[in-house]
C-alpha cells in the first residue's frame, strides 16, 4: 500500500495529472486525494499544493477540455454579429 501512496502522492503533486486520471488508475475520488495529501504533507507543503491545484483546471479534466475547445474556436469579427 505504501508503494501505491507514494504513487498516488506523487501524481497528485504533478500539475499535469487530473484527479479523474488518479480515479481511473487508483479508483479513489478527489476528495481521498485531498485526505491523502493532508495526511502526508506538512501542513505548509499541503496548503501550497492546496492553493496551487485550487481551480486550477488541468487537475479537473472535464473542466480543462471544455475551456480548451472553447479558446480554440477562432470567431472573425463579422461571424459574431
């Protein structure tokens, strides 16, 4: 189990791995993610994690594939009237 908390840690960490992606490999919501990290942090290193990862949409996949669709559309000025 400790191999798979480290893991678990580890992808939580990096910005580019959303909580659906730890779902999908680990079968744990968000919030046993969260419980994870503040139960193996120090407090200082959970609340900038915390702060870094808060809306930060790369962490919710959903999230950051509707917002990316949307800035990738190109309107020309005359297609928006």
């Amino acid at each position: 189990m400790s191999e798979n908390l480290n893991k678990i840690i580890q992808l939580a960490w990096h910005d580019k791995t959303s909580f659906d992606e730890i779902k999908r490999k680990f079968s744990i919501s968000e919030a046993e993610v969260i419980k994870i990290m503040r139960t193996n942090l120090k407090p200082g290193s959970f609340r900038l994690w915390r702060k870094r990862v808060g809306g930060r949409r790369s962490k919710h996949q959903k999230k950051s594939e509707i917002l990316s669709n949307f800035e990738n559309q190109k309107f020309l000025s005359h297609e928006i009237y």
